[in-house]
C-alpha cells in the first residue's frame, strides 16, 4: 500500500480547500465543494473564501443568504455551518441523533424528567408560527411547561431536536445581530425527511464521498472528527470499490476518492490567511498534514492563523486597518515578503481599499 507521506497529505489537503490555487468557482459552487463552512464566528467565512476564490465578492455571500441559498445552522460536530440549502435539507436528519447527544453531554442533569419526544413537539408547536426567536426566548417559553429545568438547557436542547436555521442580518458582511432562528422548512419553503427516513447509507454515502472530494485522503477518524457521526463504517464499506487506500506516515488506513487531484508533494504553496475554526485544519482527526502538533490548539482557541509552504506558521490579526502577523517560526526574507504582501491584499479587502498595512512581527528565537 502506498504511503504518502505529511508534504503530500498537504499539498492535497491545499488542492481540495481550494488554498493551492484562488478557484475560479462561484461563491455558490466553494461552498457546496467545501461542505459547509464552520462560521459560529459570523464574519469569519468571508475571509475563508476570499483566501480561496480569485474574484470573491462579499456582498454575492450576503445574496445567498438573503435569498435563501445559504443557511447558518448548528450541523457538523454540533458547531454553526454556513451551508448550500441542498446540503441542509439533504444532512440535517442524518445529524439529528448526534446533535441532541452533544446537548445531553453539555447537559447533563439539567434536563432530567424532560421526555426530548414532547420537549421537540412544544418547540415545534413554538416555532410554528415562523416568529424569529433568539435561543434564550425559546428556552424561556418552554420553561412554563418544565419550571425544575434550566431554560438555557431547554432552548439548546429546542435548537438541536429541530431543524432550524440562523435567520440575516446575523451572517451578512458587516452586519450585526443576534442569532434568532425559525424553522428550516419555514425558512426554505420546503419539508425536511424525518431522521428515520433520513440514516440511511445512501446519505451516509453522500457524506462520505463529500468530505473526501474536499479533505481526502484521510482516515475514517478525520472523517468522524469533521462531522461528528460515529455510523459511518457501514457507508465506508459501501463505497469500497470506488475508493483507493494508502498509508500516512504513521500507519494509518487512508481512503480517497480515486479520481481525486493529489499534487506532487514538491508543488509550491502560496502564503494563505485563514479565519478562525477554519476547515481545513478543523476537518481532521490527525491534523498533523496542516499544523505542528505544538500548536495544535490554536485552531481551537478560535486564532486566525497563516500558513507558509503550507503549513501553519504564524498567528493574524486586525486592528484600526492593520494586519499584524505573528510569526510562531522564523521566516525567510522570501517568507516575509511573500506574508507582507498577502496581508495588504487581506487588509485591503477587509478595509473596502481604505488601507493596505501589514505588520510582521519578530519571528521567536
């Protein structure tokens, strides 16, 4: 069996994020290749697909949004996603059991003596009349019928046993507002399939072949960790003849769609600034193709970070039109100019071309 080693799981991880090459996609189309886009920090995708799509423009996300092509909704690993409506509707059941143990696991006595069969039918009976309501008005409403439980429980728990979807201006470019949902069918104008008919292999088959066309090739764990399922084993083995196998480094099993672009390891990879809780670093149980394992907890702490040759290099932010980037290993002088550059693009896009100040730091000693 073939063993591809970190550089090339790398250079393949760019290719399908779209961060080897700016993808000449419709914002549309990069959101639907990427399967979702974590985005429970609202502004955060914009600047994901700016790094990825060579003529990205904001306002088109914001279109999506508005007019229903795109949804925000708790889904994969029970984080918000920005989604494709296709994608929602087509996961969202697939989800429903690994949501409200999620909730339960955060939860864990603060909803005891709540049967979740008749909490669901009151939040749905809630919902029904299509009235946006924040997290917090939900639980509340539904602590008239269980006074002993803790409404932040109940609305979270509302949120994860029904689709439902984050409603604009919450998502928009530079907009703010409060996360306030409706029901996803209310929203989209059209049924969700209950779960029962939902966990079924040709749905988990989707997903299998979704996240490998957009992360692969990767083991089953890196597919678990991206979406949170644990039933997917069966899919896997559905899927056997279309897939190819080999090894990482460290011996693990790794399964790829066979027709999927695996660049030669040597391949150069251009300075990209990612967001916070991005993806492609998010999107795998062994992470060690995109970032040290010395900083691994950056991608969870919510740091935007860099990646140089690849890899992740530095930490970014912003403040007053500047980007100040924050070098975790020394830099070439190529490095530091190939970075200054990228962020004064990065500062002209978050600044509507008002500004174009990039700050490198001291690289550590």
């Amino acid at each position: 069996m073939t063993v591809l080693d970190t550089r090339a799981l790398n250079r393949a991880t760019l290719a399908r994020q779209l961060l080897l090459d700016r993808a000449d996609l419709s914002t549309m189309d990069a959101v639907a290749h990427l399967g979702g886009l974590q985005a429970q920090e609202p502004q955060e995708p914009f600047i994901g697909l700016w790094s990825r799509l060579r003529a990205f423009d904001p306002a088109a996300l914001s279109t999506l949004l508005t007019e229903r092509h795109v949804v925000r909704m708790h889904l994969m690993r029970r984080t918000v996603h920005l989604l494709t409506a296709d994608d929602a509707v087509a996961w969202r059941p697939r989800h429903d059991a690994m949501l409200r143990q999620r909730v339960l696991g955060v939860y864990r006595g603060e909803l005891d003596g709540v049967d979740l069969d008749d909490l669901a039918a009151a939040a749905l009976a809630l919902l029904a009349d299509g009235v946006p309501r924040a997290m917090s008005k939900i639980g509340r409403a539904l602590g008239g019928r269980w006074p002993a439980s803790d409404p932040r429980a109940l609305g979270e728990m509302a949120v994860a046993l029904l689709p439902v979807t984050q409603l604009p201006p919450r998502g928009l470019w530079r907009a703010k507002g409060g996360a306030r949902y409706v029901l996803l069918c209310t929203w989209l104008g059209r049924e969700i399939a209950p779960p029962t008919a939902a966990g079924t292999d040709s749905v988990g088959q989707l997903l299998v072949r979704r996240y490998l066309a957009a992360f692969g090739p990767a083991a089953t764990a890196d597919l678990r960790a991206w979406c949170g399922l644990a039933g997917l084993p069966a899919a896997v083995t559905a899927l056997r003849d279309e897939l190819v196998t080999f090894r990482d480094e460290r011996g693990r099993k790794l399964i790829d769609l066979a027709d999927a672009p695996r660049p030669d390891p040597e391949t150069p990879a251009p300075v990209r600034f990612l967001p916070a809780f991005d993806n492609a670093i998010l999107g795998y149980d062994d992470r060690s193709r995109i970032i040290d394992d010395a900083h691994r907890l950056l991608s969870v702490a919510g740091e935007r970070v860099v990646l140089v040759d690849g890899r992740v290099a530095a930490t970014w932010s912003v403040e007053s039109g500047t980007v100040t980037v924050s070098p975790l290993r020394p830099f070439s002088r190529s490095e530091r100019a190939a970075v200054t550059e990228q962020g004064q693009a990065l500062a002209s896009f978050l600044s509507d071309n008002d500004s174009d100040r990039a700050r490198v730091g001291s690289s550590p000693r």
